[in-house]
C-alpha cells in the first residue's frame, strides 16, 4: 500500500536501517563503552532471530506460558451506547502479568540466556515492564534489577509487590520528579557500570538501536494476531485502529499488523491536566527534535532545550519523547498522533468496567476513551482498540484519588 507516496509492502526490509534509523529518527547517540555493547546484542539478535531453534522456543513460551493468543472482545453494550459503530478490543490484559510488556521481556530475556549473562537490568513507570521482566527474570533464573521513581513506587504499591515475589531487586529512584525519565537515566547509568555480565531490557521502542527495533519486533505477535483474529471474526478488516503512545511498545506492536492496510491509525497521547509545559506528555503532539537517553525523535523540552518535566495520570506513559518510529510514522503521515486527557480517560476507565466487565489500565484507558470519542465522530464502521493491561495496579489510586463513580 502507499500513502502519501511513501510505499509501505517493503517497510519492515527497509526500516530501521543499518545504523538503526528511521529517516532521521533513531540512531545510537551513546558512548563508545556503551556502543560495544550494543553491537554484541544487535549481533547476537541477528543471529538468534533467524534461528528456527529461537523462534521455536518464543512460541512455545507464548503458548505454554504466556497464553497467547491473546482473545478479541467484542463491546457490545458500549457500542451500543454510542451508535452505530462497533468496537473491539484486543486482550493483552489477558496476556500473562496482566499486559503486552511480557511480549518483549521474554525475548530480551531469551537473548540474555543466549549471550551467557546472568543480569537484566531495566526501568519501569506504571511497574508492567518491572513486573514482567522479573517474571521472565525467574522463568530463566537470571538476577534482575528493576529501577523505578519513588513518585510511581507509591502509586503502583501492587506491582512493587509483585515484582518484589518474584525475586527481583527494586531500586527507588529519588532523583528530579522520581518518575520514568529518573528511572531510565539510573537504570543507564548501572548497565553502563555492569554491562559485560548484564543485559539491559529496555521497556519500549525507545533507546539506542537495536531496542526500538527488537521490541517492535517481539511486540509485533499483537498485530499480527489481532488483524487475522478480526478478519476471522468479521470477514474484513477494521476502520480504525487505536492504541495508547508513552514510549510506544504496545502501539508499534498493534500498528505493525496494519500498516500495509487501508486501515485508519491512531496512537493516542496523555494530555493530562491541559496543553501547559508540565501539564501532560504529549510529546509528538507538542514537541520537537531531539536526542535523550541515547537515540534522535520527537521530545518535550524545558527553555535549556533539555527534557521537560511531563505528567499523565498514567505512570506508564509520562515520558517526555517516544520512540523513533513513532516519530517517523508521524511524519509521514500514516498514524494520526491525537491527545486524550485525564478527564476523558478516568470515565472510560469507568465506561469500560461497568459496560463491558473489564477494568482496564489507566493507560490503556486513553485509548478506550479515543476510541469512544472516534465512534461518535464516524456514525458507522469498526474500531480496534488496544487494550494493553488490566488495571489491577491502579484501583487503589483510582479509589483513593476520584472515588467510586
């Protein structure tokens, strides 16, 4: 399919290129310690994802442990509600630990055992990543590091827990704001200590290539399922597509099954409290070019032209630029980047659990919340929504911060 000129069958040969650029986004922007580093996981990953032994391996855990493939929900009485178009949601709070992050974990954490080291380290916001990278830490018997900001400690006490019974070691990051962007910084700088014996699992399509790479591709069994699933539910293929942009990992996942199709996409953006500097994450909506934790997109930035203090209701998605290959995406036009505030996100969280049974993510509820929004702009027609995790995690501060509606 083209768009705008651009021809999308050939896509995934072409990009990222072999520096790891999309356009003029992406790249390695790091030491050269460092860069020795990632050229042994980009060499190891060429190898090992070619290899029918790998590959073998990925879906047997997929299956066996992860329950995939995860299901599509038709929403029936929300639909209703709305009109006359259909949505759907495709399940990845269903997904072992409760969302997509388990997709990419037990990959990195596959190539860790391949490579001989005995350490994952990463960060993690709403605590997902955090919880499924121990997961897969103890699934394979490595030492697992997880750094987190004190500020989304406190608001994901569950999944602190969780990670803690898994056996990981949780370090609280007390530094600037103590929310994700602190996190990967402390994260970067303990791997740039400890990288021969470590490997570090980044959390999204974010950081120095080959990360945004490899975890699209591990990510990309969510639109490779979900686009078959709904052909065989419905005998064509969705509208519209919408799934929430922090770093972006759930989104590319989904995105990747449709790119090549005349299917509308949209990646949605937490706009918080309001469009103010400070006030909300929108960074492909708000911001402008620029280099953080080691690779080029689309960031928020402060006066000095340094990341921008951001805030969401959702601890997954307050960081202040996204992966590279949403950036690129964003130029070329073929994925509509829109915004969803905190407003509109706490009634579909609610929407969607009194409806529908299905509590969801506060992340994932901005793409609910742009899906509802999209179904009373179009009148007809179907939307597929990514419904990236449950939201066990955020009850307690929903409770504690809006009540029971």
């Amino acid at each position: 399919m083209k768009h705008n000129n651009f021809e999308f069958d050939t896509y995934f040969k072409n990009y990222p290129d072999k520096d790891g650029f999309f356009g003029k986004y992406g790249g390695s922007y790091i030491t050269e310690d460092l860069k020795k580093a990632m050229d042994e996981i980009t060499e190891a990953y060429f190898t090992i994802c070619k290899s029918s032994r790998f590959i073998g391996e990925l879906r047997r855990i997929r299956k066996e442990f992860q329950g995939r493939p995860t299901p599509i929900s038709y929403l029936e009485r929300l639909s209703k509600s709305l009109g006359n178009v259909q949505l759907y949601v495709k399940r990845e709070d269903l997904n072992h630990t409760g969302a997509h992050k388990l997709n990419h974990c037990m990959g990195e954490a596959l190539l860790a055992k391949y490579m001989g080291k005995k350490k994952v380290i990463a960060e993690t916001g709403a605590g997902q990543h955090g919880v499924a990278l121990a997961t897969a830490a103890a699934y394979f018997g490595l030492e697992c590091d997880i750094y987190m900001g004190a500020v989304d400690i406190k608001k994901q006490a569950p999944n602190v827990a969780r990670m803690k019974i898994l056996g990981a070691n949780v370090v609280e990051v007390t530094d600037g704001l103590a929310t994700l962007k602190e996190a990967v910084d402390a994260a970067f700088a303990a791997y740039s200590r400890d990288y021969k014996d470590s490997i570090y699992c980044i959390g999204s399509v974010v950081g120095p290539h080959p990360f945004p790479m490899m975890v699209r591709d591990f990510q990309s069994v969510v639109g490779i399922e979900a686009r078959e699933q709904f052909l065989e539910m419905t005998g064509e293929l969705p509208d519209a597509v919408v799934a929430c942009v922090g770093g972006g990992s759930n989104a590319m996942g989904m995105f990747s099954g449709f790119l090549n199709d005349p299917v509308d996409i949209y990646g949605i953006e937490p706009l918080g409290r309001g469009t103010a500097l400070g006030d909300h994450a929108a960074s492909l909506k708000y911001g402008t070019e620029g280099v953080m934790h080691g690779f080029n997109s689309i960031m928020l930035k402060d006066e000095n032209g340094e990341p921008a203090p951001v805030y969401s209701v959702a601890s997954g998605l307050d960081y202040p630029s996204s992966g590279p290959e949403h950036a690129f995406l964003h130029d070329l036009g073929r994925v509509k980047y829109d915004v969803i505030n905190d407003d509109e996100t706490i009634d579909a969280f609610f929407s969607l659990s009194r409806m529908e049974g299905i509590i969801p993510a506060i992340e994932s509820a901005h793409a609910v919340a742009y899906g509802i929004k999209l179904a009373k702009q179009m009148g007809r027609g179907s939307v597929l929504i990514n419904l990236s995790g449950r939201g066990d995690k955020d009850m307690d501060y929903i409770i504690e911060k809006y009540g029971i509606r």
